[in-house]
C-alpha cells in the first residue's frame, strides 16, 4: 500500500528533474468567488505537466537489468514526454507508442527529450495494444501512466508542496484521469492533515471515478467525449481506486462549456496557458461545482497545460460564445439594394464589431428574390447579446443563432 513514507522518498528521487512549481494566491479568483484561491501552477512544471514526478520515481525504482532492458509505454501527450525525459536522464533507453495521427508538436516534443517513437494505432487502446507487444518482445519494463503505485508516489509530491507553501489549506481540488494524480496528492495530503478535504474533478463526458464511487466498483463508460483529452479515460485504475474511496471527500463534474470559460478566464485574466485537463479544478470552483464558506483557502492543482494549439482556437471560441462575447447568426434579407446597410444600422446602434460577414444569394434554403447573410460578431456580454438580438427579431429579422 502506498504511504506517506513512500511519497517523502519520492520527493528525494524526483527533486533534481522536477521542479517545486510556485503556489500563487489569486486576487481574481478569489474575488469571484469570496473564497482564498491559490492556485498550484504544475503547468510551470518541467515537460508541462506533473506527470514528470511520477516517471521520474518509477524509473529510478527500477533494477540494473530492468534499466539495461529499457522501457515502453503508450501515451498521446504528458506521459509519453515524462516518460522521455525521465528515462534520458537516468540514461535508460526508452520507446513510446503513440497513435498514428497524434499532433506533431507532441511527437516531436518526445523525440527531443530522447525517446524513439513508435507510431502506431488510430487511438491509445490500439497504441497500448502494441506497447505491451514491445514490451513481450523486447523485455522492456512497461511504465503505467497511472496505475502503478510508484507513480502515484511521484505525483504525491505535489501533496507536499501544497502542504509546505500553504500549511493551513482547507480544500485541494484536483482533477481525475486514471486517477494516479489524485491518489498521490490524496495521500500525502490526508496523512499530514486529515483536515483538509480533498475534492476531484471530472468532465462530464468522461465521469468514470463519480459514477464508480455511487457504485462502489469500478465501472466502464462505454465511450468518452471531452475537450479535456487529459482525463478523457473510460475507466479508473484498479489501483488507484481504493485510494479514491479511502482519501478523497468528493468528487464532482464539470461541462464542457464551463472548462472552455475558465480556460478564456486563465488567459485573459492570468496570462496562463492551461490545458482542458488542468483547468478542471478551477471551473469547477468558479462555478460551485462542490459547497465551500467564504474566504475557504482553497487550492486547484492546475495540473499542465500542454494544449494542441488547433484545439486551444476552438476552446477559446467556445469560452468567448459562453461568456457572451463572441457571437455567429444567420437572417434572410430581401435580395434587394440597401437591405443589408438597414441591417448594418441596427448593428452600429449596438456597437457591435464584425469581425467577418458572408453573402450568399445562391443558398438553396431562402427564396429567390431573398439571400442568406451570416455574420460573426464581437460583443460585450450576455446583456449586451440578448439586448442587440431582441432589436433585431423587434425590427422583423428572423435570426438563428450559430455559435
């Protein structure tokens, strides 16, 4: 069973590759909430992400014939550079299967941080399947990228941080994937003060640990759809879930919608880059997801934030049609000199700013004598989209809303 000793030996064997990453308090977060939010930036952490610690204590775990033998795993993203790195700089040869078509940036990211690539899969299951073949095959250690409690070890050194910056912590809200990272951060967490609670965070679309727990077994979702491809797992592990029942207090959902305005808010207001996985946390504190008192000192762990960056331009326009500030519809005007200046005048009353409008007389849903016209939009908020759309349908234009 993995204990608090086992996480304070972690910390010695993960202390030169990865970083004591900064804990910040947060003026606008707490101001949203009336809560004390400090936020736990392990996107600042070495790779990106916080799965660095977890590679680096299980390969430094290993044995001289398992480190000559060298190691394999699977992995679309943080993992696959953990593992990397960590393995290169223990001098331990290291191969990672990713899928076929995951993004450049990532595979390249790996490949300069020592490991050989092995392409292979349409999605991790597939990319899985032929790293335990390698492993068969070759007789390399397969390094979990959750499951294994050396690596939950490794992530509970972030418990020990949290505790060392911020002693009198009320609440830690982590996110929850596989689960290594909350069972790490749980235990070191409620070994050394079982006071403080511990709140974990899945998308909706990928609830695998809240529906376990109603359950008390481990479930299988059928499928799993998220922005938050960090967590996007259809099952717990079978080894972190007793630490899950054990060592944490709740665990909550957020929508997709809400992961995407805090990302835009992180950006905005914190000028951090934060993927959907590591944004979790704080959404779900900014929109109450779990009950807390005001001025509660409460810590999101924001656990990485290595965003593809084609996923990073839809996040932010969904965040931005969220929040009201970006909008896309679509009306009918008649085919006709001057129709589209009338439009246009409602719009300059509203101060609404175009980013981009198309014309189209050829669309074969409107009439003939009419043409189609979609326009995309800056606005100010909610109030200010609701005000300029109730003119528009008041002055007879029947609107759609796109986006």
């Amino acid at each position: 069973m993995l204990t608090l000793a086992d996480i304070l030996e972690a910390r010695e064997r993960v202390r030169e590759t990865s970083r004591h990453t900064p804990l910040e308090h947060s003026h606008t977060y707490s101001s949203m909430t009336d809560a004390d939010v400090r936020l736990k930036l392990e996107n600042f952490q070495r790779t990106g992400a916080f799965k660095i610690r977890g590679a680096t204590n299980r390969i430094a775990t290993l044995s001289r014939a398992e480190k000559d033998a060298g190691v394999v795993t699977a992995s679309a993203g943080n993992h696959a550079q953990g593992v990397a790195l960590a393995a290169t700089r223990s001098g331990v040869d290291s191969k990672i299967v990713m899928p076929e078509h995951a993004p450049i940036s990532k595979v390249k990211a790996t490949k300069n941080y020592g490991a050989e690539v092995v392409l292979s899969g349409c999605d991790y299951n597939e990319a899985a399947d032929r790293a335990h073949e390698i492993e068969r095959e070759e007789g390399r250690t397969y390094v979990h990228a959750f499951d294994d409690e050396d690596i939950m070890a490794g992530q509970g050194t972030i418990g020990l941080e949290i505790l060392e910056d911020c002693p009198d912590v009320e609440t830690v809200v982590v996110p929850i994937g596989g689960g290594g990272l909350i069972s790490g951060i749980a235990t070191a967490i409620k070994e050394r003060r079982p006071e403080t609670r511990v709140v974990g965070v899945q998308a909706e679309g990928a609830s695998s640990a809240a529906s376990s727990l109603e359950k008390g077994e481990r479930i299988s979702l059928d499928g799993v759809d998220t922005i938050a491809d960090g967590i996007a797992t259809r099952r717990v592990g079978e080894h972190t879930f007793p630490y899950i029942q054990e060592y944490v207090d709740e665990v909550v959902t957020v929508s997709d919608s809400e992961i995407a305005v805090t990302l835009v808010y992180l950006l905005e207001r914190s000028k951090t880059l934060v993927e959907g996985a590591g944004a979790v946390p704080l959404a779900a504190t900014l929109f109450e997801s779990f009950e807390y008192e005001a001025d509660e000192t409460i810590v999101p762990v924001l656990s990485g934030g290595n965003i593809d960056l084609n996923q990073l331009t839809n996040v932010v326009v969904r965040g931005l049609v969220e929040t009201g500030r970006y909008l896309k519809i679509r009306t009918v005007l008649k085919d006709r000199p001057g129709a589209l200046e009338d439009l246009l005048d409602i719009f300059t009353a509203h101060r609404a700013n175009i980013y981009a409008i198309h014309h189209d007389r050829t669309s074969r849903e409107v009439e003939m004598s009419d043409t189609e016209v979609e326009i995309e939009l800056e606005m100010r908020g909610p109030d200010h989209v609701d005000a300029f759309l109730s003119d528009l349908r008041e002055a007879g234009y029947a609107v759609d809303i796109l986006a």
